[in-house]
C-alpha cells in the first residue's frame, strides 16, 4: 500500500470549514487504499497572532518560552483535524512534535530536525488509523519543546516523509503549484510542471516562501519526491526532480523576490587587510546574518564596504557599525531600510551567455536604478529600491517571457 505524507498550511486550515474540507479529501485519499500521514499548520494568521502577543508582553522574548506559545497554534489544528475525521467514521490520531519523537537540536526558534522516532505512528497506520501530526515543532533532548522557524511545517512534512520512505510528499497550499513568480504579484506567471531541486532550492532561499529551504534541502538529500498542488482544485501541481540528463532546460525558471532586506554602507575605511573581518565579526557575533557584501575598489587609500542584512536586524546593525566606525576611521556609516532584491533563477543560466545584461537593459528602460549584484552559476540577484518591487519583477517576466511555456 502507498503510504503518502500530505501536508495542509494555514489558509487550507483557516477555519472550521475548510479543515471539514480536508477531512474530506483525506477521506478521498484513504478510499483509495493510502496510508496517510497528515502534517499540518496553525490555522492561518494563527501563528502571527501569538507572535504579536508574545511582542506586547517582550519585544525579545525568551526563546525557549515562545516555542511553547508558538506550537500551541499547531496543537489546535490537530485536534480539530482528528475530530471531523473521527465523526465520519475514520478512526484518526493526532501527535504533536513530542509524541512523535521529533528530536531537534535546542536552537529555538530555528531548530532543526536530528531524527524522526516513528514507531508509534507506524503501530497506529498498521492500524488502519490516519495520522494527524502538528507541524513546525520538535522536542530537543532534554525534552523542550522547539518550533523550526516560519514555514516549517513543509519541513516537518519532508522529513517524516523520508524517515517513513513516503512515496510521495504532496505540499497542498492556496495556489497549484510552483510558478514562475509569485502569481499574487503577476498575474500572468505560468505554473511548472516540474522544477529541479537546485533551482527550487534557489527560490526558496531568494525569497519563495511557497516552500521552506530546509524542506528542499531535506528533500534533495533524502530523494523524496515532492510535490506542490493546491488544496482547493485538483491538478498534477508542481513536482520537485534531479535534473535530468535530456530534460529540457528552460533559460530561467523564474523569479524569486525578498522584500525583508536592508543595506549598510561603511565609508571610507582604510584599504588594508583585516578591515573586511574587522567589520564583519561583531556583526557575526550578534547573531546578525550577512547577505550580500560588496568592498569597492579604492580610489584613494580608502574603500566603501556595503552589505546586506534582514531588514528586522537593521538597527542592531546599525548601533554596531556605529559603534565601531571610529576604530576603523570611517568617514560615516549610512544605511537604507527601503530596498529589496529580486533573482533571476535558471539552470539554464549554466551554459547560456547574456542573461545579465538583457536584465540590467530591462530594469534600466523602466528607469529601475541597481543598487548592488550578486550572481553563482544559476541565478543574478540585483537590489533595487522598494518602490521599484512590482515594476521590476513584471518587466523581467515580460523581457523573458517567462509566461510562455
Ligand atoms: P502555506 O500556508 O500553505 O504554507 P505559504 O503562504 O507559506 O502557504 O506559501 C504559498 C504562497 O507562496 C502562495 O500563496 C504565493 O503567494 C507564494 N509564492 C511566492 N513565490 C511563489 C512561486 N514562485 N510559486 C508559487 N507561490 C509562490
Ligand atoms: N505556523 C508556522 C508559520 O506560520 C509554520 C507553518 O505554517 O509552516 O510559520
Ligand atoms: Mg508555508
């Protein structure tokens, strides 16, 4: 019997209606001889919710104890799961990350997942029960419980999907499937029939939250096939493969954008070894994660050092830089919290010249001024100001006419 791991996130929960819609489809599924294993969200807005009342209480809560309030928001969709399975007859069991045996590391609020205990879920699916398993939290060694940072539960889904060799891994979200940019924004964006994982890994990590970056990176590692489909129309959605050795490579498979980010600019500081580490360290050292850097070339004796950081770590960055500007002999620190990037993804891009200047020649007709570039071997990144989010994202899915198949 196939055994699939399906995963439902917080709009297809969002209400007592739409989980009564699930237990239906999960019904669906069983009849047609599935062992299921369910993961799912907090109903949506849920988990922002405890978020704002954790921040009226701390603007910094104590981690540990935001875990405990975050994962509450997963417990309740279990239940409510379980309930309307069990009400129409489908004998349904809900777990929360402990009860599996999730074991995390004790990184809170980012923990990640060291290795999945399935032996109770297997003796209730030999049992012919549907088993319902609250997304996004874990438990660390010493039994706290540990959430595993927003979106999360398309880890926990990929995960147990590879600790129960799942045959499939289906991610049924409020749109069909992976598409060439978020179809919120463009309407015209065309859905893939399938996306390799490198590139998917790309999206996710530039800025496509329709999956998390470790549920990729798990399923790459693992080989679990895994799917995107929506949860309210049927379709064959997206599937996430190898490439293959004949597989025709599309140029750019799409466009992936990040609103959270914010640069900073360290002026006029001596051109001279130790000044990149210098700056860098205690940034490093506050947890603060560093995007994107770019040193100038000196023109005098001095150089200009710009970077790139979460938009919601500016001002420590900030206060840091400041901090140690006069030990450096910088001329001034400036900063801009009003940027965004925007990524060209394509593996494609491998074996094809040109795609960077037919991007910068897009963005320059509509007057869009780059502010910094970053490129690898299957994706250009550029950061624009904020204002030029829409206008730039639409232009490059025209100029590359990424709604044609
Ligand atoms: P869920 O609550 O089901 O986890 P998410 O909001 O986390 O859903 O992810 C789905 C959303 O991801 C979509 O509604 C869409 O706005 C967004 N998204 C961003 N980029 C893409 C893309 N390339 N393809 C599809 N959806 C995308
Ligand atoms: N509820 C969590 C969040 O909103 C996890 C998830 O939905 O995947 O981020
Ligand atoms: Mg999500």
């Amino acid at each position: 019997m196939a055994l699939i791991v399906q995963k439902y996130g917080g709009t297809s929960v969002g209400s007592v209606d739409r989980i009564e819609k699930v237990a239906e489809k999960l019904i669906h599924s069983k009849q047609q001889a599935h062992d299921l294993v369910v993961v799912v969200s907090a109903m949506s807005g849920e988990t922002n919710r405890l978020m704002l009342l954790a921040n009226e209480i701390d603007a910094n809560p104590v981690p540990r104890e935001l875990d405990v309030l975050l994962s509450t928001g997963e417990q309740v969709t279990i239940a409510l799961l379980c309930m309307a399975l069990e009400k129409r007859g489908f004998p349904a069991r809900s777990y929360t990350g402990t009860q599996v045996q999730i074991l995390t590391d004790s990184a809170h609020n980012k923990a990640r997942i060291k290795d999945i205990g399935d032996a109770n879920i297997r003796q209730d699916l030999d049992q012919g029960r549907i088993i319902v398993v609250a997304g996004f939290q874990g438990v660390d060694d010493k039994g706290n419980i540990t959430t595993l940072g927003r979106g999360g539960s398309d880890t926990t889904a990929v995960a147990l999907a590879a600790a129960l060799q799942a045959d499939e891994c289906q991610i049924y979200t409020d749109v069909d499937g992976v598409y060439t940019t978020d179809p919120k924004m463009v309407p015209e964006a065309r859905r893939l029939e399938r996306v390799t994982f490198e590139e998917m890994l790309e999206l996710a990590s530039l800025g496509s939250k329709v999956l998390q970056i470790r549920a990729v990176e798990f399923a790459g590692k693992y080989n679990v096939p895994l799917r995107v489909l929506s949860s309210f129309e049927d379709g064959p959605g997206t599937l996430i493969t190898y490439e293959e050795e004949n597989m025709e490579e599309a140029l750019i498979s799409g466009i992936a954008f990040n609103r959270d980010e914010a640069k900073l600019t360290i002026v006029g500081v001596p051109d001279q070894p130790g000044i990149a580490s210098m700056i860098l360290e205690p940034i490093s050292d506050a947890n603060v994660e560093v995007d994107m850097i770019v040193q100038n070339i000196a023109a005098d004796s001095t150089t200009d050092f710009t970077f790139t950081v979460h938009r919601n770590d500016y001002t420590r960055a900030m206060d840091i830089l400041k901090k140690i500007s006069a030990d450096l002999q910088a001329r001034e620190v400036t900063g801009d919290n009003k940027i965004v990037k925007i990524s060209l993804v394509g593996v494609g891009m491998r074996s094809h010249a040109g795609i960077a200047s037919k991007m910068f020649r897009t963005l320059a007709a509509e007057a869009i001024n780059i502010r910094m570039i970053s490129t690898s071997e299957i994706k250009i990144s550029v950061v624009v100001d904020e204002k030029y989010l829409e206008l730039g994202v639409r232009a490059l899915h025209e100029a590359f006419e990424l709604e044609k198949a």
